[in-house]
C-alpha cells in the first residue's frame, strides 16, 4: 500500500521535472493514478478493463475522476484532495457506455483547466477525453537539456526508476509472498504431478501469507534433455524423474511484484546438473557482489557471462536482470548493450540461467535494492536443486 | 477462445452499422481487439496493463498491432491477416517507453489510412496514438436514424448484446468452472473457517476445472443478525454457527464470465432463514419462467419484487439481474426503471436477494441464454442453503 507521504513526494518529483508554464496535468495510465494517489482498480474485481483519471495542479491539488463502480473496486484508503465519483451504475437504470462517465466527470471541474496551460498523458488518456481539454493541453514538451520532445508518460516512467520508501515496503510484501510459493514448491514437486498443480499449489502458498487475493504468473516450465528451454504458465505436463522445474515467478500486490526464481530437481540431480547449477549459482553471486550504484549495467552483464563462459556454459542467453515494480521488465535493464547505470533506490533482479541441449535448462534468481552501500537483498528463497 | 468464424462474423455486423464512407477502423479497447480477432493479453501475465490495437478495413482485411512481449503474453490462436509486431524489447538493449512501440506499428501501415475516411475507438485508442491518423479520422458519427452522434465504442457495446456461437461456447466453460467452486464450497463451509479459506477453496476448484490460471473474483462474504449487508473479496473473518455465506463470482476465461450465486448457511438455518430462502428460490423460479425475447427488463425486475413483496421480504433491493460478457454489469439490466428489452443472444443473470436486519442477507443467481423458445439456463450449481 503506498502512503500519502510518498504519493506526495512523488508528486513534488514531477513537478520538479515539468516546465514551469504548465500548471496542472491529467494522467489516464493506472500505474500512474495510483504512482501519485494509491487510487488502483483491482484487477480481481469487476471493474478491471476499466480507467481512472488523475488530475494534478502545480499548487498541490489532487483530482480523482472515477465511476462510482470504479471507486467500489479500488484500493482504500487513497490520497485525493477532491474527487469526482459519476454514479454510472445506480441499480435503478440502464446504463451507457461506462467510458462516458470520465467525461461527464471531467465537465464538473472545467474550471481548473480552463485558461491554463496543461499537459496530459497522452500514452494513458484516451482520444475522448483528450478531446476535451485539447485546447488548453500540450501532449508533448521540450525539457531544459533535450532538443527532442518527451512526453509526460515518459517522464513519470523515470521518475519510477527510484523507488520511495513505500514502495520498498510494498515489494517487500510480494517477497514474502513470493518465497512462501518457492517454499511450497519444494513440498509438491515430485514425479506424477502436473505443472499446473504446481502453480495451483505456488498461487495458494503465495495468497496465504499475503492475505488477499493476487495474481500469480510467471513460468511454471519443466525442462528435460528433450526440451531445454521452456516459459509460461503451466501446462497439464506431469513431471518425470530427471525433470528440472523451473518456478520463476512474480506476486502482483497492488501494482508492484516480487520476480525471483529457483530451479528444482525432479528426483537426483546427476553430476552434469550438478556443475551447470554450480555455475549458475556462482554467476549470481559474481553479480551480485558487483552491484553498486554508478556501475553501468552492460558492465554487469558481462561479469555474469564471463563466470558462465569460464565454466564452459557461455555466454548467457539473456538478461542478466532488470528492474522491478509496476512493469515487466522495467529500467535498469541488464543486458550486453544496456545504457543504464544503476542509481540508489533502484530495485531489481539477477536471475542467470543456463539452457543446455539433450541436457535441460536452469535459473535463479533474487530481487536487490541498491542502497549508498551497494545492494541489500530482497528476496530470501532458497537456492538450490533441492532442499 | 472465440473462433475464426464468430470473429468475421462480428466483423460483418459491425461494416453494416457504419456509414458507408467509412473505409477503415482502428480500434484499442482490449475487449473489442478481442472480440473481432480473438487477440488478447492475459491478465495473469507480465504484459497485463499493455495495450494492443486493431485495424479492420471495409474490404475485410484485418491487422493487429502490438509488441513483442504483449504477443508473447496473448491468447493463441488469433486470426488476423497481418500483424506489426515490433520488437520492444530483445534482451540486447535498454527499453524505451512501451507505449511507443504502438505509434511505430502504425508508421509502418500508414497506407492503409492515407486519403480514406476512417474511424477511431476515442474510448480505447490513445491520444497519442489518435494525434497520428488525426487528419484521416473521425471519433464521432452520425447513425441513421440518430440526431446525436455516437462513437465507435458504443456500436461495439450494442453489438456484444446479442452472443455469437463461440461467446456462448466460453460463456458454458467459465459456467462449469464456476459450478465446482459452489460445489467446493459445500465441503469447506463450516464454523472456524474463513472467508478467505473458503475464496482459496473455491479458487483452486474453479481453475482446477477450467485447467488453466484464471481470474476468480466477486462477494465471498458472510452476512448475519449483526451484519446483513456485505460484499467484496473475503476478509479474515471466520464463520459462525448461524452466518449465512454469500458465495456471488465470477470465474473469467479469455475475457469472458460466469456470475452466478448461492447462500450456504453455517450450522442448522432457523424457521425465519428458512423462510427467507424460500422467498428468493420462488422468486428467481418466477423471474425465470417470463424470459423470452421482446419482454421488457424493467417487467422482470417488477415481477420479481412483487413475489418478496407477496411474503413480507420487498420491495427487491437491488438489480433482478443483468447481461453477462465482457463487463460487469452490462445490458440488459433488470431494474425498476430499465429501457432494456431482451433479445434473442442475451446471456443475463437473475439474482433476486433479500436483507433483513437483526437477521441476515442472502442472494441467488442463475445465468441464462434467451433463445427463440424462451431461455435455457446455463448455470447448473445446486441452489440451497445445504446439500
């Protein structure tokens, strides 16, 4: 749950960023009516596909405009100074197009626009209600040091990067969840049982000791010397002895996940698992030692590929991580070409893998937040074929 | 999973609504990419809040667009005649703003719109996405027999009234995947349990029948002589002998719902629970009994009310029952001052419920198919308050 203190830097943040002509801005993305507000739609509810606007002005004032079943399905409490809640739904009428109710919302407060320069997100708002406010709104604007225009989308997205202290929080409560899944998956997995019983086993573990209801996705893949690379959700598959399962998963609580994996051993490992696990173990650690902010991310990639290729398992096949919160995968990206640097409050993964034909493929996998010291880290699963 | 064969039928029904001018459309809501291509982003998965658009011509040519990790994360199979997949992110680089792989999908069928008349989904597309086909469309038009002009959006809600083979196909699988949560709850309903072991329950059951990770939501909520009126996702609450357990949800498959509801009640039910039971058993059964084509909704919602009435228990609090789909709720509504009617394709629910203070609430709900003949009722789960 985000708190009001941190929807309220994270606004102070924004305005830092915006030339000063603008005075108020309207965002349609849900990441970011919740970023500033802690207003989100549950997605288990009956109002998933549905959208929220957030309007904001330069003196501090917060605007939520939403349907009134909206509002029944949206987390509580959330930090608004006013909001405009259209009964769309009333038990007594038809109803319209629900769309129309954010517009009828936003007619209640033309007032704040009217005359102002704004700006709106023009990723997270629609047509419709852009239409509205075209006159007096820009979609697109020239920062101080850029000759190319950005987009207020974009820069909400940067200013993601660094995470505040409540959204550490948050993530720390998909961590637990997520290691209480990786626990349980040691308890089931064994020969006869499906990839699908697996996950219906992880997503139980991983709901219990969040408390709420989650969505639970990830790859829930058995790999084999007949199929060494294999992602998504399950399959009716029945493990068999040899299998390596690979649990890689994430726990969404209120927009922000967990992601970290661990492979298992489906009976005895043989001695050539043995070596490719220690290898991909040892990758991580490499890794992880090195994290630090300042350091460029390709730079990490290639201390990772190198532990991999020394053991004769290079270069690695992917990523080496990427950042954490409200996307996947999200800024820093790990990877051979990556421009990123890591920065202090960044929270993000390692996960080396290593895929070997006729053999079967591994990872794993921790979250970290890079702190002045370097990194702390997040997730405390156990690594490892087995227990 | 809709089929090729529904998919051009909607498209079919959807070129006889528009005006003859218009040659091309781009549509963005994710349930009606859906519904005329059968492409749509899992919830549970990394691509959740991603965004995906359609663009059908009047020549029946079909075109998706969207990036590569949103087709990673889509339902298969889909049936388009071409798709602009861009790759966003290809573990190599660092990623940019997600929603800019949309805007370069379009550049690359600009073609397609230049020097033709074209309309967009203002509901579902972007302004930014909108701001690059501006000149070459239209958001609003006007329908014969319209004084108002009307928007992509609502056509396509007026079209999903009426289900196609393949709708009602999904429809009967989520209805069985909901039918074993009922029959779970049965089992696990008893003093000392919670309200969120019994959603557990009832989530495993469901999605071990449907064989795939789905949405479960809705009111898993016990009322009693303390609190009549509750709803929403299970809190820690545990049961008590005398409660009485409001199980109303929805399983979702491939964007589609069930919504159907029993009251189960912990311990032995009292002469007045018994009594209340049978009041809303005998109004859903009369309700039932008048669903045909061409009756009005508001009738149902009457005749219903009037049977709570004729037992001391009226008049009906809320909806007799609503249109089931892609939304939650969505037309028919059967309330008191309805403009509906029922068509021939309508799937709806009857729910009547009845809440007495000092007492308890309970509700009952059947989903049903209007058919030439009358209706067919869809859902099967066992209605009572015990086995």
């Amino acid at each position: 749950m985000l708190t009001q203190e941190g929807c309220r830097e994270r606004q102070a943040r924004l305005w830092q960023r915006l030339p000063d002509e603008i005075s108020w801005v309207l965002v349609g993305d849900c990441r970011h009516v919740q970023y500033f507000s802690n207003f989100r739609i549950n997605p288990i509810s009956f109002s998933a596909d549905q959208k929220s606007l957030l309007l904001l002005t330069r003196d501090g004032k917060t605007i939520l405009l939403a349907d009134n079943f909206a509002k029944r399905s949206a987390t509580v409490p959330y930090f608004v100074d006013q909001e405009i809640i259209i009964p769309w739904y009333t038990h007594k009428k038809s109803v319209t197009n629900r769309d129309d109710a954010l517009c009828l919302a936003l007619t209640e407060i033309e007032n704040i626009w009217s005359g102002e320069t704004g700006l709106i997100e023009p990723e997270g708002v629609s047509e419709m209600v852009a239409a509205m406010v075209a006159e007096d709104a820009a979609w697109q604007f020239a920062e101080d040091d850029e000759e190319q225009p950005t987009t207020l989308g974009t820069v909400i997205r940067s200013l993601r990067r660094a995470k505040h202290a409540d959204e550490v929080e948050l993530l720390r409560t998909c961590m637990r969840a997520g290691e209480a899944g990786h626990k349980r998956a040691f308890e089931v997995i064994r020969p006869g049982v499906s990839e699908f019983e697996v996950y219906l086993e992880v997503q139980r573990a991983a709901q219990e000791t969040a408390g709420v209801p989650c969505i639970v996705y990830g790859d829930f893949r058995a790999t084999n010397a007949g199929l060494h690379k294999a992602g998504g959700l399950p399959t009716p598959y029945r493990l068999q002895d040899g299998d390596l399962f690979i649990l890689d998963y994430s726990v969404v609580i209120h927009g922000y996940r967990s992601d970290f994996t661990n492979t298992i051993s489906v009976g005895t490992p043989s001695d050539k698992i043995v070596a490719q696990f220690e290898a991909c173990r040892d990758t991580l650690h490499t890794a992880a030692e090195i994290l630090k902010p300042g350091i460029a991310c390709r730079d990490i990639w290639h201390a990772a590929s190198k532990v991999l290729e020394s053991r004769g398992f290079g270069p690695l096949a992917h990523h080496a991580g990427h950042g954490l919160g409200m996307e996947h995968p999200e800024p820093p990206i790990l990877v051979s070409e990556s421009i990123d640097t890591l920065i202090e409050g960044d929270v993000m993964t390692l996960e080396p893998g290593c895929y070997i034909e006729r053999q079967g493929g591994m990872r794993f996998e921790h979250n970290y937040l890079i702190n002045e010291h370097g990194s702390e880290q997040l997730s405390q699963h156990h690594i490892g074929l087995s227990r």
